[in-house]
C-alpha cells in the first residue's frame, strides 16, 4: 500500500486525467440567480467537446420537468412555455424566459449530449429578488452616556442585495473621526458622542425593487445633556440676531443723518439766492427811475418802477415755488 504522499500524488494525478478525459466540458459563469418579477431571466454557459466530437443537443429542465430543447445551429426555439426559448451555437448555449413569475423560482439543469452519446450536465439556482422589508435598529438606550462609544445596528428580514447608508439630519454620514461605518453599511458607531451628535438619525436601505428607512432620535426629551449643546446653539443666534438689528440701527442713522444734510444745504441755497435778489435788483432798478429829488423823473420812469416791483414779486413767487419743489421731494425721500 503507498504511503501517504505517494497516495497524494496518485490522486492528483487521477483527478487530472479524468479531468482532461472529460468528453464535455460546461463553463457556466454564474450558477446563482436573483430575478425580479417582470423581468427576463437568460442562463448561459459555454461548452467544449473533443476535437472529433460535435454538441446534439441541449435539454434545458426545471427541477425534474423539461421545459426546452435545442439543437445546433438552428434558430432559437420555443419550449414547452411560449414564455421559453432556447439557443444552442458551436460553443455555448442559452435559455431565455420571458415575463418572470415568482413560481418560476428553482433549480434549473441543463444537459449537454453530444454525437458520440456523451452527456454533461450543469445546474442553476434562480431565486427571486426580494424587496426591502420594514428595517429596525437596536442600540442600548438604557445605557447612553456622554462621552461614550455608541453602536446602532439596522436589520431587514428580507431584501436582496440591499444597500445601506446612515443620514444625520438628512445628511450623509461617511466615516471619520468621530463616526465609523461597518458591516456592509449596516453598523453606525458614534465615538465619544457629545452635545453635537444630538439630532434625527436615519437608516436608508434599497435595492433595486424598492426603499425603506428607519429614524432614531437623540433628544433632549430622553437625554438632559443634549440640552447644553441646544442652549449653545440659542446663545450663537441671539449674537447673530443682535449683530444685525445692531448694524440695521446704524444704516438708518447714517440715512437720517444724510438727509438733514440735504435739506440745510436746500435751505442755505433758496436763502442765498433771495438775499441775492432783494439787494441787487430792486435798488438798481429804482436809482434809474428816480430824479434828483428822489421822485420819479417822469410817469414813464413810475410805469417802469411799477414793472421793476411786479418783476421783483414775480422773482420772488418763483423762490417760493422752487423751495416748496425742493421740500416736497425731500418729503418723498
């Protein structure tokens, strides 16, 4: 009897010719299939045979039931189901069914035989692709300290190919110092929590059916110390709030301020401008109209003075006219 490493090699080698010997070999690629309701589902698998040898045909089965058979090179061929058909070329062969059913769920055989009555067989397990349950998540709320290490894990009893993430107040949390992310998604570790961690937390799980979440809340209702950090937070937005009612006080100062401004120099000018009228018109206008005496020289110089007087009133009306403009727009500023 050969020893033990000689009983090794022996068997390696067994294993290698009968291997090598294989009249048919299948390469399936996947065996597992998840399918969605709706959809189509196609298994394919290649194949290779002895150099003398060709592929007859391809029977496709469902559990014990055939549901397609096809033979080489011919066009794809409907099976048992209108739903099903299949392919079979030089080297590999396929199964399409259409419009998937959940009762189209199992394992699924297909046999190769070949021209020299060979026969190979390969097996596929279709599944259906779940949607998202409801999710829950567990953490120890008797036991929530600051300053302290905290683990939430999510869960969902079914759901295929679910993708998790964590939100915080509806923003996504990534790892980082202060959070660690496991577990595919599903573990949410908060190091140290603090003040700041308080808030709505959520779980977002999907996949390509459907979406579900789960909230979890630290508040101050269950936990006093999330309070100082609220209590903070007020403090920052009265200083914000004051800083702006402060600096709004200040514009509307600085706008009163302007105005008056304004309305003096208004002011300095239409009185400017009357004193102006008073002491160079009249005066000059009576000198050439009066005679030696002081009287008028002749009734045509008192027509005169007569017209230099409307003039003067007339000026001045005009003044008043203008000032009442300039105040009457100041009003409207």
């Amino acid at each position: 009897m050969p020893d033990g490493p000689s009983f090794f090699r022996l068997s390696l080698v067994f294993l290698f010719l009968t291997g090598a010997l294989t009249p048919i070999k299948i390469e399936p690629g996947l065996t597992e299939f998840y399918v969605i309701p709706g959809h189509n589902l196609t298994l394919t698998a290649n194949f290779t045979v002895e150099p003398k040898d060709t592929i007859y045909s391809g029977t496709w089965r469902k559990d014990v039931r055939e549901i397609a058979e096809c033979q080489l090179n011919t066009s794809p061929i409907a099976g048992a189901h209108e739903r099903v058909a299949c392919a079979l070329q030089n080297s590999n062969i396929s199964l399409t069914l259409r419009n998937f059913f959940p009762n189209d769920v199992g394992t699924y055989t297909l046999e190769l035989v070949s021209d020299e009555g060979d026969k190979e067989n390969v097996q596929f397990a279709v599944k259906l692709y779940e949607s998202i349950s409801t999710p829950s998540v567990t953490w120890n709320e008797t036991e929530f300290s600051k300053g302290d290490n905290h683990t939430f894990t999510c869960k969902i009893e079914n759901g295929t190919n679910p993708q998790f993430h964590w939100e915080k107040d509806d923003e996504t949390l990534t790892n980082d110092s202060r959070h660690s992310i496991s577990e595919s998604g599903m573990v949410l570790t908060i190091i140290a929590i603090n003040e700041s961690d308080c808030g709505s937390y959520k779980c977002v799980i999907k996949n390509a059916i459907n979406q579900k979440e789960v909230q979890v809340n630290i508040s101050t209702e269950n936990y006093k110390w999330c309070q100082a950090g609220k209590n903070h937070e007020c403090k920052i937005y009265i200083i914000v709030g004051l800083a702006f009612v402060s600096l709004g006080v200040i514009i509307v100062w600085m706008i009163y301020k302007y105005r008056n401004r304004q309305q003096d120099n208004n002011r300095r000018q239409v009185t400017d401008a009357t004193q102006d009228n008073n002491v160079n018109v009249l005066p000059l206008l009576e000198m050439e109209q009066k005679g030696p005496n002081n009287e008028p020289a002749n009734e045509a110089g008192a027509s005169e003075l007569n017209a230099a007087n409307d003039l003067e009133i007339s000026h001045r009306d005009n003044i008043s006219q203008k000032f009442r403009r300039i105040s009457t727009s100041r009003e409207k500023l």
